[in-house]
C-alpha cells in the first residue's frame, strides 16, 4: 500500500512540474 501513496505523490509531483 505504501508503494501505491509513493507512486501517486511522484505522478502529482511529475503533473504539478511542467
């Protein structure tokens, strides 16, 4: 489960980031 909330903070970060 720890991966998944990992996994999805570097997909926001990634979309947050132009």
């Amino acid at each position: 489960m720890g991966t998944w909330i990992l996994f999805a903070c570097l997909l926001g970060a990634a979309f947050a980031m132009p």
